[in-house]
C-alpha cells in the first residue's frame, strides 16, 4: 500500500480592479479642448474639400467647382509668388496636383474627424499646409510667419497628445491588430 500525501493549498482569485482615474478636472478639460480642435480643423478640411467639389460660393463660386469643369487648384497656384513660383506654376490646374489636393483634403478631413490615423493625418496635413504656406513668399503680414505653419505645428501636436482618443476612434483604432504590428498607423 502506499502512502499519498495530500496538499490543501487554498484557491484565491485576483483581487478586484477597480478603476480609479488619476486624471484631474484640469487635464479632463485640456482632452476635451484639444479633441475640439481637432474637430475644428477636420471641418476645416471637409470644407474646403466639399466647397471645391461643388462651388458653394464661399471660397468657390459654382461656375469654377470640380463637378462644373473646374480646377480645384489653378486659381491657387497660378497666382503663387516667390521663390516657389515656377514649380507652383508647373502644378497648377494638373490633373495630379487636382486629384493629390483633394484626395489630400477629404483623407485629412476624416482622418481627424474619426481621430484615427493622426500620425498621417498630421504629417500629410502639415506639409499640405507647409506647401500653402510657401505657394505665397513672403506672407503679406509677416516675414515669414502666418496661419498655415501654426496649424501645422497644431496638427503635430494634435497626433502627440492622442487628441483622436478624445470623441474619436483613436483608442480603439490603436488596439487594430495591424495599428499595433504598424505603429505609424497611429
């Protein structure tokens, strides 16, 4: 006969995890001032996209919109000056440059609206408005600075602080298998 010796070793289960948010009043706020700018900023796109398409009459009239025949980046470009303004010249009314300018617009504009893919859309949108910046050297009001380079450091900063995680799909966008393999998905 043998002996079989028993061990009693008492089951335990992990403690509850309860969720308590570090986050202050403050810093709630600062999430939700920076996800309304993005949200700005995506209108601003979406607007531009859509006025170009179909000539609302803001910043294009209807007889000159892309559905009308017209070119969505001739007017721009043709009147470019300094020293940029040959190579502007060159793009002006191309089909490439109409197609890359609004595929570039509308990608951007729901990019930060749903607050997923920040890194490219604030990396495409920043040199987008780098490229506005210089179509007109030097700025009228400035000796170089003006609203594009500030909305493209505003962009950068967006993608920096997760802003797509606040009243977005960034958060759920970052967990996507293929986001988390590619991290420049983000």
């Amino acid at each position: 006969m043998t002996a079989m010796a028993e061990r009693h070793t008492a089951r335990t289960t992990a403690p509850a995890v309860t969720y308590e948010s570090t986050e202050t009043t403050a810093q709630k706020a600062a999430r939700y001032m920076w996800a309304g700018v993005r949200l700005a900023l995506a209108f601003t796109f979406l607007w531009a996209f859509l006025d170009k398409v179909f000539g609302f009459g803001f910043a294009t009239p209807s007889e000159r919109s892309w559905v009308n025949g017209g070119s969505p980046t001739k007017g721009f470009l043709s009147g470019s000056e300094g020293p940029f303004a040959d190579f502007y010249h060159n793009l002006a009314g191309t089909g490439f440059a109409n197609w890359a300018f609004m595929l570039g617009l509308l990608g951007i504009g729901l990019a930060l609206t749903f607050g997923i893919g920040m890194r490219i859309a604030a990396a495409s949108g920043a040199l987008l408005y780098v490229m506005m910046w210089s179509v007109a050297l030097p700025p009228e009001t400035n000796p170089f600075m003006d609203e594009h380079l500030i909305f493209a450091a505003v962009l950068v900063g967006l993608a920096l602080v997760g802003a797509g995680r606040t009243l977005g799909f960034g958060g759920y966008w970052e967990k996507l298998p293929i986001v988390k393999r590619l991290p420049w998905l983000k």
